[in-house]
C-alpha cells in the first residue's frame, strides 16, 4: 500500500467513525483536537485503526501519536 493509499484510507475511516469531514484531517492537525477525542473515543481510534490496517496500536503507542502525519507514518512502517 502506498502512502497516498494510506493517507486516503486512513482520513476515510476516521472521517466516518468519528463524524468530521475529511477536509479538517491534514498531516500537522492535532488527532486528539481534530477527532474531539476522551479517553473512551481514545480506544474507538484504535479499534478503528486495527479494522481497517490490521495494524494494532498499544496505548503506550498511541500517546507518541500527536499528528495525523504520526498516524500514517505509524501505519505505513507497520503494515
């Protein structure tokens, strides 16, 4: 999967779990301020994330994760 692919699936998915529009992910927008996440919805992204990629994402893992271009780096290397 290319990066293009990653980044287009990736923005799809959360778009839709978490009701925003595509246009307000962007690789330096911050995951927690865009997505509106608490912690339950913390456990919502990864569960999202494990679906679509097949990608598990620990806890630990996810709080390195500031940026969506953090998100997609993460999943690319770990696919």
């Amino acid at each position: 999967m290319t990066r293009e692919e990653i980044v287009s699936k990736v923005n799809a998915v959360l778009a839709e779990e978490f009701e925003v529009e595509e246009s307000v992910i962007s690789p330096d927008a911050d995951i927690r301020k865009t997505l509106e996440l608490d912690s339950l919805r913390l456990v919502d992204l990864i569960s999202a994330i494990q679906v679509a990629f097949g990608v598990k994402v620990t806890t630990e893992e996810l709080h390195l994760l500031t940026k969506f271009s953090d998100l997609y780096d993460y999943i690319e290397k770990n696919l």
